[in-house]
C-alpha cells in the first residue's frame, strides 16, 4: 500500500510538472505588466493615433509571444485624449493614481505630449514620447526620451532639409522673400521657431509672419494675405486638419510662389493622401521614413506586412508607413529596457535607456541630451507625379521623392511650385 501511495504521489508531481511545463509553453503568466497612456483616437490627430495604437497592440501581441515581460503578460491601458490636451493630465493622473499602471509611455503628437510630462514627472516614471517635439526643452527631466530622429536640436532640425533646397536653388531662382504661417499649437510654433533661425542663415527676408488659431476651418483668407505678400517661399508649419484645409485652399485659390510649403503634418499620412491626390504635387516638406530600400531596416517590412493584414478594414492607416514603424519601436525599446535590468525600476530602466544603443524596426536608435536623440536622421521630400487618389498611387513610398540628405536622395525637386500641375 506504501508503493502505491508513493506512486500516486510521483504520478500526480509528475501530472502537475506536465501542466507547469505547457502553462509555460502558452504563453507568460502571473500579473500582467500594464503600460498606460493617452491616444487621439478622435479628433483631429486620430488619423495618425489610430495607426499608432493599432503598432502598439501588435507589439503587445508580439511580446507576449516571447514571453512577455519579465515573464509576465504585457496589458496595454489606454483612453481616448480626442486630440484635446486640456484631458491629458487627467488621464495620466488616472493612469497612475488609479489604475496603477506600471509604464507610461506618451500619445501620438507634441501637443498632447506636453501637458501629460508634468504629471509623469510628479510620479518620477520613465516617459516614452512619441513624436513630440522638444516637449523636455523647459524640463530637461533625465527620465523622458523621445522616439522623434530631430536630434539634439529638434526646433532647426526639422526645417533644415527645406532651407537647404533653398539655398540650393537661391541664385537660379532669385529667391529673396519668405512668408510664414504658423499653426498657433506647441508642435507647430516649436518647429517654426527652428525655421527662423534658418531662415536668417538663409539670409531671406520676411515678408509675412503670423500664426492662426489650432480651430481655423476657412483658410482662404490666410492664402490671399500670403499671396498679397508675393513671397518667393511659403513656409508653413501646420497640423494635419489644418494642413488638409490650407492645401485645399492654395488649389483653389492659387499660390503663386516658387518654393512651397515647409513644415506640413498630415500630408505623410495615408488618407490625407488619398484624400488631396495630384494637389499635392510640387510641396515640399519632411518625412521621417518610407520604404525606399536604404531604409529597409530588418524586421520593418515584416512588421508592416502584419500592421496591414490587421489594418484592413479597420479604418486606420492602410500602409502605415508614418507612425506606425516608430510607435512600435517606441515600445521596443521601454521593452528591451525593462528585460535587461529585469525590472520595472523606473531609474534602473531609464538609466539604461540613456546608456544603450538599441536595434529597432526603424533602425538604430540612441539618445542624448534631453533624451532626444543623439543623431537626427531626417528627410526632406517632395510630392511629385500624383496622378489620381488611390492607396497604389503611394505604396512603396511611391509619390513622395526624396530630396535631402544626399544619402537618401531619389531625385531632384520640380520648381517653381507655381509652374507645377496638381
């Protein structure tokens, strides 16, 4: 009877060990990690927030696969900013106080980026933010990093690819005179405050400079003020309903200028592509990444293969190609972060953040003073040969030709604007 109790005892251990062991092989286990933030997934940015959350849940997907988080599941918190920044810092306060959450990372966009670093930094976490612009600039808060490749002087960075197209064309055009109009948002008045300064090492002198309010929906009097001025350039940094509204406007009204449009968001999007087809031929403005075959990084076109079998029919990004790479490397590298210390320490992951290179979907990354990064790796495109609004007519990075830098370079620019055809 002992024998047999003994071997009753060793069949159980040994059914409990089976069950462990394929527990295990499912999946991670245990409390989850839970990772909090805002989206706009209404409003005016939700065409790019959107996009941004679905990359973040493949990547939750992803990591769970692997394991998840210190062998825990990864669980993803998040509310709906609805692009308004007077909500951010009760989210976060939410996220924090309330639900507790064990990482924050930002919203997609500077301006609701900005309003949630203060409550981030009262709760001493580690803050991802994700295509903010130069949000730490006042802060200078160690634990904060940016997935955005401006560099260490983000405000000049992002424009420094149009002015060098204009200096490079500055005799043979007898470009002299530059109008401004600026969206009057943080995102926008940053980026504008680094054209300024390009502009004087241009030596240009400005003919008209003025910021209109974030809620502007008639933006016919801006263009006819701006075409009264006769500028030779036309800078503009616009968000991206503005920034529909304002192109809709130049096509109607006509802009004669030679040099359009500097700093633009929106028209990197798939849907406001699509949305304004051939109007937007001959705009310059910037881009962070598309699929040209010097920025095929390993694992970005994988990663877009699955984003676009899940994006379909989801209303979101068909392509993906300007936020979601980044929103998933953003997670990538908190991710990695955590798994190395093998902890969710906030010091031990930001020390190890600010200290270590990491290979991402959209290539290397490292960051530097104020946790931007310590490279830019920016590029200046222009809108070209757009013949109709289907999705085909931008896959591939198919539309936009890269002007600047040189080691990207896919063209040359069409000038001037006013000779183009939209």
């Amino acid at each position: 009877m002992f024998r047999r109790l003994i071997g009753g005892v060793g069949l159980a251990t040994a059914i409990t060990l089976a069950t462990a062991v394929a527990a295990l092989a499912e999946g991670p286990v245990g409390a989850p990690v839970t990772i909090g933030f805002s989206m706009p997934l209404t409003g005016g940015l939700a065409v790019n927030g959107t996009s941004g959350l679905l990359a973040m849940q493949i990547w939750a997907e992803d990591a769970n696969k692997k394991g998840g988080l210190l062998g825990r599941p990864v669980k993803l918190v998040y509310y709906d900013d609805q692009t308004n920044p007077s909500l951010v810092p009760g989210i976060y306060t939410k996220l924090l106080d309330v639900d507790k959450v064990d990482l924050v990372v930002s919203a997609y966009g500077t301006n609701v980026t900005a309003p949630a670093l203060p409550v981030v930094m009262q709760h001493n976490k580690t803050f991802m933010g994700l295509f903010a612009m130069d949000v730490n600039e006042e802060f200078r808060y160690p634990k904060y990093f940016s997935m955005l490749p401006v560099g260490p002087d983000p405000r000049a960075a992002i424009s420094e690819g149009f002015f060098e197209i204009i200096m490079a064309n500055k005799d043979r055009l007898a470009l002299k005179t530059i109008a401004l109009a600026v969206d009057d948002g943080e995102a926008t008045r940053n980026t504008a405050d680094g054209a300024r300064v390009n502009l004087k090492k241009a030596g240009l002198n400005v003919v008209y400079d003025k910021t209109y309010p974030p809620t502007t929906t008639d933006f016919s009097p801006i263009i006819r003020a701006i075409q009264a001025s006769n500028p030779d350039i036309v800078y503009i940094a616009s968000y991206p309903p503005d920034s529909v509204g304002l192109i809709r406007a130049i096509h109607e009204i006509g802009l004669n200028t030679k040099i359009c449009c500097g700093t633009m968001t929106g028209p990197q999007s798939t849907s406001i592509k699509t949305s304004l087809g051939p109007m937007l031929n001959g705009i310059i403005t910037f881009d962070f990444w598309l699929p040209a075959p010097t920025l095929r990084f390993p694992g970005v076109m994988e990663f877009l293969q699955r984003y676009q079998e899940q994006a379909t029919g989801k209303g979101v990004d068909p392509l993906g190609y300007y936020l979601a790479p980044w929103a998933y490397a953003d997670l990538q590298v908190l991710g990695e972060a955590v798994e190395q210390t093998k902890s969710l320490d906030q010091d031990k992951i930001a020390d190890y953040i600010r200290t270590h290179p990491f290979k991402t979907v959209i290539g290397d990354v490292e960051f530097g003073e104020k946790g931007e990064w310590k490279k830019a790796r920016l590029m200046t495109v222009q809108f070209q040969n757009i013949a109709s609004t289907s999705v085909d007519d931008f896959r591939d990075g198919k539309g936009e030709v890269v002007l600047w830098p040189d080691q990207y370079k896919a063209g040359e620019p069409i000038l001037p604007y006013s000779a183009v055809t939209h």
